[in-house]
C-alpha cells in the first residue's frame, strides 16, 4: 500500500502541497489528477525519492519496488530489446555470474533463481511490450541513438514495463504515444498485478484503466472511487453540498455576529454574546468554488466561403523528392470535422502541412481556396515561445498594426487578460502556452484549424473546454490527437493515414479501436456508400448545433437559478431581521415577503427541473 501523511512541499516560496494525506488501498490503479500546476508531479517526484518534502513523508511496505521513468531519454549504440531486458536488473546479474562463477553449489542456485523469474522467456517478452509500444522486428534491433526523443522515451516506458515494479508511477505516459499505442498500454495496465499511481488528463484512458481517482487541489488529496467519470459525478456532488454549506454557514455566521453586535453591551446578556464570538472565531469559511479563466478557449468566427476548400486529385507528397503519401484524393468542405488516424510515422503529420500549405505535393493536383486562412498548432509552435516576452508582445508584434484594443480581445479569447497578458511566458505553465499558441494562430479567424496533439499539456478540464470551443467554432477542423474523448466529441469524419496513402475510414471511431485490438485487417462497418458519408456528417453537424443550443441555455437557466437564489437569501435575511432590510424590501410587509419568497422558491424549482433535463439531454448526446 502506498500512502501519503501530512505531506508539505514548498517550492519558491510558493506551498504547492499543504499537509497533503491518502491511503491507496493495495494493488489499486490510481489515476492522480489535477489542473496544470497544482502539484501533480511534485507530488510523483516525491514518491520516487527525487525531491524530500518540507514535511510528512511517502511511505510504501518495506521492500517493495518502486518504478518510475526519468526525465532523460535513454541513447548511445544499445538496441531498444537491450535496452528493456537490461531493466531487469536480477537477471542481468544473475546471468552475468553463471558465465563467471564456477561453484556448483552457486551455479545450481543461480539456475534455479533464473527458472523461477522466467529468465530465458524474458527475450520474448520484452519484444511482445515494445512491438505493443510501436517497435517492429527491424526497429527493435537499431540502435537507440537513431530514434528521435518520442521514440526513445518509448523504450524507457517498455523497460519500467519490463521491470514490473510493486509501485509503478507513470507520469503522463502517453504524452509520447499515438492512439494504437496507447490501447495497448490501456490493456498492458488493466492486468497489471501491482500499484499503479498514474497522471493522466485523458478521460478514456482513465475510465478503462484505473479504478480510484486521486484528485489534488490547492494542495489537498481527496481520494475517490471508481474511474473519471464517477469522480466526476462525486465532485459535482461535493460541490453542491459545499455550495449549500457555505450558504448556511454565511446566514449563520450573519446571525451570530448580529447577536455579538447587539448583546456585547448588556451585562444580562454579556456571557451568551461572548461564548457566540468565540464560536464565530472557530467557524472555519467554506471554500467558494473558483471560476477560472484558464478555461477559455474562443475560436473566433470566419467569414464564409463556398466549398470545396481543399481538393486533391491523386497528389503525392513527401520530402527531398521521395514521396511519403501517394495516391491522395481528398475534399475539405467548410463544415467538415475529420480526424487523423493511423501511427505515428506513417504520414499524419505530413499530411497536415500538405493541407496547411507549408508543402508543395510531389505529384497530381492540389486545389485551394484563394480566400481561404488556415490555423496550424504543433507542439513546436508551444516550445518556441520567447520565454521572456509576455503573451501581449507575442500578440502586439503578430497583429502588427492592429489597434492596442484588437489585440486584448484577441488574447481575452483565451483567458489572457489583466495581469496574464504581462506575465513572462517563462512563468506561465504549460496548459498556458498551448492555449498562447492557439490565440497566436487564430488572430485572423481562420477559415481551416489544423491541430496536431492540442492537448499534450491540457488538464482534464482545460480539455473539455477545448472539446466545446472547437463545437461551437464555425470553420472546417482538422485534428490529430490520441485523446479519443476529443475525436469522439468533435470528429464527423475519420481519414486513415496507413500504408502511404490517406483514405476515409467507413467506420466509427469504435470500429477502428476495435480494428486495432484484434489486429483484423477490415473494420466493422467498412462499405458505407458516398452518399451515407455525407448524410452521417450533415447529422452530426446538426448535432453540434443542437448541443450548442442546448449548453447555452443551460448557462442561462445557471444564470438565472443564481439570480433567483440570492433575490430568496435577500428576503430570508430581511425576513429573520426586518431592521437589515433595505431598498424595496423594506418597503414589505411580513406577509408580502413570504409571498415573494413562496413565488421564487416556485420559479428555482421550475428552473432547476429545467436544468435537470437540458443536463440530461446534454449527458446523452
């Protein structure tokens, strides 16, 4: 069992964890989560003995294992296979003294610890975990320096795999993984035998993989059972009855310190006054609920073209003359929502820099719209941020000649104003420069997005809004992402980039998961006619509107049930103490207000069951 007790960790002068306490229960797979900079893998590091805790501690049984990736990617001339059969650092050892030892007493002991560790299958199933991981037969046996950093954190994930630790931590896994291989690492961990502590944002993966949620919040943990979506239903739960609470509390907390204010003078009722402020000194305020702006995603809107946008006709693409794709013949319309699928490696990205104009096809036609602006994210544009300018001096020098206003409102569109808009994009997390990146490359609405891994450094939540923003935008949306949750919500249409070429998929996102678990060559609803395709994407457009519709008059009936609950507080309070009443009501007779309170107790009841059911409809689209 791993446990946390009253763990403090201070950094820069900054409390990140604040006497932070849990208990996983034993051989528990556990997805620890959190928003962007609350501590998450602080709280990892201190786990995995890296960082000591200004006070409490971590503690796991004696003896166990702990396993944990560093931050450095493994290299030199080593092969991936070498690489992940030397974790098992046991076997090494012992096969290294049954070359050198010549006591047979110590030779047959050696021989039999190697039989009951399964030694000489070890070759075998450490290729099994890095052909899971993407590594074919070729690709297991070069050596490590040849592959790039992604590639190469991919070998060190296989070896923590190899190891088989009785603590496994795995910090954002799969941050380095397409979506083929992060259903094997899904199905990897779903019969793992030990502790598993994982970060993760990814909504799917947590509900197929872990079965307790650990949740970090202003420094606290709050352990939760079940996977991301019943944490989810716990926390709004939570919330209300922390909302509830406060109310109560702060009526109470208004009644007591009107009896103080009223009764301290009289000697009769001195005592019963003073033992009221001490209870009132005790009473600890209920945290209120945060609104944050590092939510906001608003993709403004552009400016209609008629379709097509894009059209290929049997294009080839590629780089120094060798082509990567071949055979594309595709169509963008501005309404359409596609996903890439395929591994990485096969032409994904390639494929979007041919959409996004930063290649010119090798071969056949290429058609675009004159008109047509395209928004291009790539994790490089997030790296390649001036650590040192703010997010306004990004924005001033790209909308060079734009008014000071123009550029406010653009960086207000994501979360960027007041104090924000001048911090030093050093000091912004990373949640935070992905959503820069994204403010920078829609300034001039495009009318085509293309988005390549949006979400490697998005928390749950962020990601959510991201989901509704891109719903609510109005132009064509191209994404890559290994975030199923995110493909599900806003893809129409899936293209398959497999094999060099680039071909609608006529199945579901479903069926294609499905494809890659059984390894079959053929999805389950492959054949669908033409005519279907586009019948299926003027559905699911309509769709989108509706949901839109929906989530809008949701936050409107939000907006009203708070309206119509402070205007009842309001008329409670004068109700409880006439003399505080002020403005109309203290215009009211006693009965007048109870009438007005019987009416909006009515009209909550009647806006909650509203919100009751536009919740519902919203949960089942």
């Amino acid at each position: 069992m791993l446990s946390f007790n009253d763990v403090t960790v201070r950094l820069g002068g900054r409390t990140i964890l604040d006497g932070a306490t849990a208990a996983l229960p034993p051989k528990s797979r556990v997805g620890l989560i959190g928003r962007n900079g609350a501590g998450k893998t602080t709280l990892v590091r201190v786990v995995a003995g890296l960082l000591e805790p200004d006070g409490g501690a971590a503690e796991m049984p004696r003896g166990a294992k702990l396993g944990y990736i560093a931050q450095e990617a493994p290299g030199g001339s080593a092969t991936p296979l070498e690489e992940v059969l030397a974790a098992d650092i046991e076997r090494a050892t012992l096969l290294h003294e049954s070359e050198t030892s010549h006591d047979p007493d110590r030779l047959g002991e050696i021989h039999e610890r190697l039989n009951a560790i399964a030694a000489h299958s070890a070759p075998a199933r450490a290729s099994r975990i890095l052909a899971g991981l993407g590594f074919d037969d070729e690709a297991q046996g070069r050596a490590l320096e040849s592959f790039s950093g992604g590639w190469r954190m991919r070998v060190a994930l296989a070896a923590l795999l190899f190891s088989a630790p009785d603590v496994l931590l795995l910090d954002e896994p799969s941050n380095h993984l397409d979506l083929e291989a992060v259903l094997w690492l899904e199905d990897f961990l779903q019969s793992y035998s030990a502790t598993i502590l994982v970060v993760s944002h990814e909504r799917d993966f947590l509900n197929n993989v872990v079965d307790h949620i650990l949740h970090l919040e202003r420094g606290k943990l709050t352990l939760y059972p079940g996977g991301y979506d019943a944490f989810e239903t716990q926390r709004a739960e939570r919330q209300a009855q922390l909302a509830s609470a406060r109310v109560k509390q702060q009526a109470e907390r208004e009644k007591l310190q009107d009896y103080v204010a009223r009764n301290s003078a009289r000697a009769s009722t001195a005592k019963q006054a003073q033992s009221r402020a001490k209870a009132l000194a005790r009473m600890q305020p209920i945290a209120e609920l945060i609104d944050d702006p590092s939510l906001a995603f608003d993709f403004p809107a552009p400016d209609e073209l008629r379709p097509p946008l894009i059209t290929m006709d049997h294009a080839e693409v590629g780089y120094d003359g060798v082509p990567i794709l071949r055979k594309l013949d595709l169509r963008l319309d501005p309404d359409e929502r596609i996903a890439l699928l395929g591994r990485n490696g096969n032409g994904k990205t390639t494929l979007a820099r041919l959409l996004a104009a930063q290649l010119k096809p090798l071969a056949g036609d290429i058609a675009m719209s004159g008109k047509m602006r395209v928004g291009y994210f790539t994790q490089y544009q997030v790296e390649e941020l001036d650590r040192d300018d703010t997010p306004l001096e990004h924005m001033t020098r790209i909308m060079r000649g734009s008014s000071p206003g123009a550029v406010r409102g653009q960086l207000g569109r994501f979360g960027f104003s007041g104090p924000k808009a001048t911090t030093a994009v050093g000091k912004l997390s990373g949640g935070e420069r992905a959503r820069l990146a994204l403010a920078l490359i829609t300034r001039d609405a495009p009318h085509l997005l293309i988005l390549d891994e949006p979400t490697n450094h998005l928390d749950v939540d962020a990601r959510e809004a991201l989901v509704q923003a891109l719903n609510q935008y109005t132009g064509a949306v191209v994404i890559v992402s290994h975030d199923r949750h995110m493909l599900e919500m806003t893809a129409d249409r899936l293209v398959l980039v497999d094999n060099g070429m680039a071909k609608d998929f006529d199945g579901s996102l479903n069926d294609y998961i499905a494809l890659v678990l059984s390894g079959e060559g053929g999805p389950a609803g492959k054949g669908g006619s033409k005519a279907n395709k586009k019948e299926a994407r003027r559905l699911a457009a309509e769709a989108r509107e509706k949901e839109q519709a929906n989530r809008k008059r949701a936050q409107a009936v939000e907006a009203e049930i708070a309206k119509l609950t402070a205007e009842r507080s309001d008329i409670e309070r004068a109700m409880f103490d006439p003399a505080s009443a002020s403005g109309a009501l203290a215009k009211l007779t006693m009965t007048e207000m109870m009438k007005r309170r019987a009416d909006l107790s009515t009209r909550i009841e009647a806006a909650e069951a509203a919100w009751l059911e536009l919740s519902e409809t919203l949960e089942t689209a």
